[in-house]
C-alpha cells in the first residue's frame, strides 16, 4: 500500500485520460488488498488466526502459520549421523497415535544428540501424500541415506514401556551409535526424554512445559498440511457457524464389524452415557456436534440422535496399522483431520485412545474437557487419572 502511494502523484500527472487513471487506480489497490489479505495455506494444530468468543469458552480454528511456529533449536554434530523415524511395512508400527509417539519422541532423540532428523512413513500410504515440512526438511531425498552404516531400534508395548525409562537415564549415543538410527517406539516416551539430566542444555526450549505442550511444539514445528489436504479441512470449516459453540466427542469401542482386529474398548452401553451426555447440546440454534469415532455403527446412531446439529467429516473408517483395501489411505486422511478438528473443538469428550489424548493435547486449553471411563463422563485434565490410566 505504501508503494502505491508513493507511485500515485506521478500517475495522476500523466498526460492520461482520467477513466484510464481512474482505472489503473483501481487495478493497483485490488492487487494490494489481495496480497495482503489472501489467507495463509499452511493449515495445522496450533497458530490459531481465527478466534470465536462464547459464554467463557474460546474456539480456535487452527490455520497456522509457519513464520510463527516455535523454532525448536536444532544443531548438528561434526558427522552427518541421523534419526529416522520409520514405519514401511516391514514391521507393525501401531495405530496413528502410536505413530506420533514414534515421531515425537524420535525428533526430542535427535535434537538431544544432534543429529538429523528424518520421517519414513509409507505404510499404508506415503504421509508426504498430506503433510509437508515447516521449518526441519524430515522428508528423505534421494539416496541420501544410503551406504551408511545403520541399525534398527524397534521398541514396542512392553519393550518400549522399558526402555523409554532408560532414554530418562542414560548417555543417548551410547545407544544410537550408528550413522543412522532407524527408531520406531509406541509408547509415550516424551515424560521420560524430558527428565534426563544429561541433556539440559538441548532441552532447555521445553523447560516448563507440559508433556502435552512439548507434543504440540513439535509436532507444529514440523508438520503442515499440503493444499489437498488442506482444502479438504476448509470445505469441513465452512460449514461452522462463528455463532455457534463446537462440541465434539471421540468415541473409541475398539472390536466392532468396522475394524474386527482390534480388542474391545467401550460397548455400545458404555456409548449411552456419550449420548445422554450430548443431549443438552441438542440445539441447533447454538451449537454444532462433531463426533469421530472408529465404529460405523457408533457413526450412524450419532446421526440418527443428533441430526440437526450433527456435523462429521466424510470418508471411510479405518485403523492405519490393521485396515486393507483401496479406500486406506482415504481413512488415513480423514484420520489426520479428525484428530485436527478435535484440536479445534469448545467442548470435548474423548474415550481411552492416544488419538483423543493428542488432540486434546493439541488445544489451546484444557477447559470443558471430558473423559469417557467406562459407563461414566467426567470433567479431566491433561494429568488426571480419568485422562490417563498408566503407560500409553
């Protein structure tokens, strides 16, 4: 705008018909309104830029910016040594919770060693398909790689529970010593990372910080959506009302017709206690309902109950580690931005799932947040017993 004022005199000096000055003015202030105002495609947790004010309760819609991401500091040692966060196929890698945990913890390693850190996430599909880099490049690029001596460090469930104890403890090199160290860990590992007193000086950015602060740093500071994926959650948030409050719920049963591999989580009875919660907020003049879950039946009945305010995002139900079929990576997709829009909501319910933790993680705050245990909702926060019940 200030470059056009300053070229406005010498314009209207001109020997120029006044409907051709009237017209070029008018060419050079649209250019600048929409360059000043045309919205950022960066979308992810965190950075929000559009807040709705409610009666005490603040709804953020996340649309985050990369310039003003949390700058982790990240140096490199001597030698070009990596840790690579890998789930290929190869081996079982755990649900899409499993595999934050993974990453998170695997970038908290690198950063306290100093080394690279990089992503190899291909199965069921390629995450390059929907998330790309912030301000660290973790994508793998060419053969990079390749010809350096490397080792697997594969921890899992009970394993993991272990040894993310040690990762507490002891001398992070003495056990990744190769050039590249290819991680996969299931378990929550970022309470124990954080506490190692060896590592002080690399840890000092997450000093203070909840483990569910230290999840949200990280995560922002390295993923954001692609303008596919992007464009899928706008289409999604053009459907919110500013007037109206969004009350969300993550319902997990676990064994069901959708996904038959899994154990069972919740019943069907255990779910009554969801809908009579919800009920209150059957008013479509005030609120929206966005419910996820890994159940077509529990999708369907959330319909049927709450028509008028029901909001869901389409796509196919599926579980990233045990789902085949053409429509995966559809269901992976609409896994990330499930979870994204659970960040966003006013109220939340979740049910005993790393998915619903990281997204309650990933908003701006912890009010009006509740747990399903059991038959029961009740009001929790990121360190009471209903919101976590033992290692995860």
């Amino acid at each position: 705008m200030v470059l056009i004022a300053a070229h406005l005199p010498r314009l209207f000096r001109g020997r120029w018909p006044m409907f051709l000055k009237l017209l070029l003015l008018t060419v050079f202030v649209s250019a600048a309104l929409f360059v000043s105002f045309i919205p950022s495609l960066h979308l992810s947790y965190g950075k929000s830029v559009e807040q709705r004010q409610y009666k005490g309760v603040r709804h953020h819609l996340h649309q985050a910016d990369s310039s003003h991401i949390f700058s982790i500091p990240h140096s490199y040692g001597k030698w070009s040594q990596y840790i690579v966060y890998k789930c290929d196929g190869s081996f079982a890698c755990g649900g899409w919770a499993d595999r934050q945990k993974g990453i998170v913890a695997a970038y908290i390693i690198s950063v306290m060693t100093q080394r690279k850190f990089k992503v190899i996430l291909t199965a069921p599909c390629d995450i390059r398909t929907y998330l790309l880099p912030v301000k660290e490049d973790w994508r793998v690029h060419g053969n990079e790689l390749q010809g350096k001596p490397s080792t697997d460090v594969i921890k899992l469930d009970s394993e993991g529970i272990s040894f993310c104890n040690r990762l507490g403890k002891e001398r992070l090199e003495d056990i990744f010593k190769s050039d590249v160290t290819y991680v996969n860990i299931n378990m929550e590992c970022v309470k124990f990372l954080v506490q190692n007193p060896l590592y002080s000086h690399q840890l000092e950015w997450a000093k203070g910080k909840s483990v569910g602060e230290v999840y949200k740093v990280v995560w922002n500071s390295l993923f954001r959506l692609n303008q596919k994926t992007g464009n899928h959650l706008r289409t999604f948030r053009s459907q919110i009302s500013r007037s109206k409050t969004l009350v969300c719920s993550q319902i997990r049963v676990g064994y069901s017709p959708t996904i038959p591999q899994d154990r069972i989580i919740n019943t069907l009875e255990h779910v009554e206690a969801v809908w009579n919660f919800l009920t209150k907020y059957n008013d479509s003049d005030r609120y929206h309902i966005f419910l996820t879950t890994d159940s077509e039946q529990v999708r369907d009945i959330g319909r049927s109950k709450f028509p008028d305010v029901n909001l869901e995002l389409k796509g196919h139900i599926v579980h990233v580690d045990r789902t085949r079929g053409d429509h995966v990576c559809d269901g992976l997709e609409k896994t990330l931005l499930d979870q994204i829009i659970l960040s966003t909501c006013d109220v939340l319910i979740i049910s005993e799932s790393g998915f619903g933790r990281i997204a309650a993680y990933m908003r701006q705050s912890q009010d009006n947040l509740y747990c399903l245990n059991v038959a029961n909702i009740t009001k929790c926060t990121e360190t009471s017993h209903q919101f976590i019940r033992g290692p995860w």
